[in-house]
C-alpha cells in the first residue's frame, strides 16, 4: 500500500542553524515526490517536486530509493520558514491519479 | 489568473443535512481532484474527475459524491452529514492528464465545514 510518513509532528530550531525534515515513503512502483507548504492563513502550496531537482527559497529534497526516503533540508533556517510542510506522493496512471499526503511537520524558526 | 477558487469560505450545517461545496480549476486545468483534511491531518483524497468522470476515488462512503461540469468546475456533494465530517475541504486542480502523466496539483484555499 501507498503510505507517506512524516516522523516528526513538530520541529524548532534557530535562525541560521539547518533544518531538515523527515520524508519516508512506501510504493511499489516509480514513485514520484512532492513537498507542499502552508503558510498561517494560506493555501496548501507546492515546495519542490523531486523530479525537478529545483532549490526553491534554499529549501532541496533528494529522492533516495534505497531509503524510501526524501528528505527536505535547508543549511540556514530562516524565521519566515516556519510553516506547516506536508510531504506527498502521487501515483496513478492514465486513469487518473492521487496525491497520498504525510501528516505534516510543523517547522518553528525562532530568533 | 486567480488559482484555483473554492466556495464557501466556511459552511456550518448540522447532522443529517447535505451540503454542496464547489471549486473552479486554475486557468487551463481540466482536471479536478478534491481532498478532504481533518484537524492535525494531512489531506485525504476523494476522487478525481476529469471529462466529466469520476477517475480515481478514495476510500470514502458513498455519501460523498461529486461533479464536473463542461467548463470543468466541479462540485462536491455530502449526504446525511455527521459529526466526524467536519474538516477543511480542498480541491486541486492539474492539467490534462496524458496516458502515463501524473501532474502536480495545485490547491484552493479549502472549504471549512462545521458538522454540529
């Protein structure tokens, strides 16, 4: 079965210190991942997709399929990072397809 | 374009009731997918439509059911509402799906419905 796990409910951390948060997968086919982020009183929107290889706003994510896992790291946390993220991952086919969520980290930057 | 747009904002409707929510894709989208995501969770799929269909479904009773219309908006229905229906309700939208093609969805800011 599809399952996404996120081990950690919530994070905090400095400003200026990394961060990474934690991604686990289980999929028997060709996964392909996503990171999703909500900002207070925002919509649910897309961080990074693994098959980009994109760094957006110093945030990177590196799909390891010997681990199932697929990390989201940052080297300097910054305070407007702290937000909600939710990992994802969308399987399917031509007859339609799904995204299967992790519960999310809730990520706290302090100063 | 304003994104993907859901309403209402906020729905309060009590046990037994139905409700309907609705959700206009992202310009250029046809495809349409809706979650649903409890207090402290992360969102749980529905089902997907697309040309009109239901594609894909989730692990839902059969009190929830949808639609897409011609300009590819699309509504979500629930029947005999209860309690533990109470969530934010989400729709995503992704372009035309390809044989093989798995797309990234795009979200509205949810509909927030209260089950008294």
């Amino acid at each position: 079965a599809q399952r996404v796990t996120q081990p950690e409910k919530l994070l905090s951390v400095f400003k200026g210190a990394p961060v990474e948060l934690k991604c686990n997968y289980s999929y028997s086919g060709s996964p392909e991942l996503f990171w999703y982020v909500q900002y207070s009183r925002q919509r649910l929107q897309l961080l990074l997709r693994h098959i980009s290889r994109e760094s957006i706003k110093g945030f990177t994510a590196d799909l390891n399929k010997g681990e199932t896992s697929f990390h989201l790291k940052k080297p300097f946390a910054q305070e407007e990072d702290s937000a909600m993220y939710y990992c994802a991952l969308i399987w399917g086919g031509a007859s339609g397809s799904r995204l299967t969520f992790g519960e999310g980290t809730q990520l706290t930057v302090n100063p | 374009d304003a994104g993907v747009t859901q309403s209402p904002t906020h729905l309060i409707k009590t046990r037994g009731q139905q409700v309907t929510l609705r959700c206009s894709p992202k310009s250029g989208h046809d495809t349409v997918s809706w979650y649903q995501q409890a207090l402290g969770q992360g969102p749980q799929f529905i089902f997907q439509y697309y040309e009109e269909e239901e594609r894909q479904r989730g692990n839902f009773p059969d009190r929830f059911s949808g639609h897409q219309f011609p300009n590819y908006s699309s509504e979500l229905n629930v029947n005999a509402l209860l309690l533990g229906d109470s969530a934010l309700y989400l729709c995503a939208s992704s372009s035309p799906l390809e044989r093989g093609r798995r797309d990234t969805q795009y979200f509205g800011p949810g509909t927030r419905l209260t089950v008294l």
